[in-house]
C-alpha cells in the first residue's frame, strides 16, 4: 500500500522517514497523529482517520508498539488502510507485528556482541592499538566471562600486522606465544575471566613498551 509505511526496531529510520515525508509533503507539526496501542484500543484509533489535514498536504499518522496490537486488531487495521484517501499516510512503528502487516525493508538488524565485535575488528584501519583497545573493552563489559572471542579477535588483530608488515619479526612471535599461553591459562583456570583478563591483555599485547 503506497500510504503505508511499516518500520521495526529502527527509532532512526522512524525519524528519518518523518522527516523526509514531511519536508515533501510540506506537513506541519499540527497535521501530524501520533498514537500508543499502549494507550488507545485500535478501535478508536481507526476512529482517527477521518480527520482531513489543515495546514499540510498530507495527514500523517503515527501508530507506536505495534508489537501489541492483536491478530484481529491487524486484519482490521490493515483493512481499514487500504481503503484510506491518498491524503493520509501511516507509519507503523514497533518491535513486531501480526500479519497480514509484513515486516518492511526498514527493519534493523539485531546484532549479537560477537557480531559486533568481530566486525569492528574487520573494519580497522591498519593496526591501531587505541581502537582495538576500545573494541576489546566494548565486549568485555557485555561479556566479561566469555574468553574464547576475545582469543580470536587477537588472533585477527595480530594477522593483520603481520599481513601490512609482510615480515615475521620476534615482537609479533613473541605476541602469538602470549596469547597461547593466554588461551591455555584461561581454560585451566591460571587466568581468570574479568577484570584479572583485562589486566593481562592490555600489560602483554597493548602497553607503550610491547
């Protein structure tokens, strides 16, 4: 439906997408709905609908947690937009929603911290130690027992050092025994997950003197 516009778990793309239809359809503030299921049944937000904009070319409505509208109450709605005037147009916004609504192109994608953090690491620029501090400290908050990733991250910082430098000098065999030495600590309980991981990381493969 042209005067539709579903959008999930990106309040970005929400503002992003109210800002844009209303620089082109010159919508004023006054002409713009917004509406919480939360708040009001779907009933009486249907109710809504006829209202004609005053200041603007388009009406622009805006229904918030669509994730709790009900089956039924989606097969209705969505009925009752599609017979809606080309003067009106809906966003949806929420988590999810029931068919017969389809989750739209704008739909955010859910990372893991193991995908972010794996990406992050993807995306450095050369061998820059601050970042990759900043990276490892990132994953550590969120998952401060889980060892095994940060081990592979390290792994892949240190490859790429030895991929831009295109030599194999003592300083980075020396860093790839460490961090051996540092998987096998961690899985016989010498080196504990937390704060004690955080120390050695930094002290062994990021200090001003390594």
């Amino acid at each position: 439906m042209k005067n539709l516009i579903v959008i999930l778990r990106d309040i970005d793309k929400l503002k992003e997408i109210v800002s844009e239809l209303k620089e082109k359809y010159s919508i004023n503030d006054f002409d713009i709905k917004i509406y919480d299921v939360e708040k009001m049944e779907i009933k009486r937000i249907i109710n809504e609908f006829d209202y004609y904009p005053v200041f603007s070319e388009k009406l622009l409505f805006i229904i918030k947690n669509t994730e709790k509208i009900s089956k039924n109450d989606c097969e209705m709605l969505y009925n009752y937009i599609k017979k809606l005037p080309s003067h009106i147009i809906v966003i949806l916004y929420g988590m999810s929603i029931n068919p017969p609504f389809e989750e739209s192109k704008f739909k955010k994608e859910i990372l893991s911290p193991e995908n972010i953090f794996f990406k992050d690491i993807y995306s450095l620029k050369g061998t820059d130690k601050k970042k990759m501090i900043e990276i490892l400290r990132n994953y550590i908050k969120v998952r401060e027992k889980n060892f095994t990733p940060l081990i592979s991250g390290i792994e892949i910082y240190l490859k790429n050092i030895l991929i831009k430098e295109k030599k194999l000098t003592e300083q980075i065999i020396k860093k790839f025994e460490l961090l051996h030495n540092l998987d096998y600590f961690l899985k016989i309980g010498i080196v504990e997950p937390g704060a004690e991981l955080e120390i050695y990381l930094f002290s062994y493969f990021f200090s001003s003197s390594n």
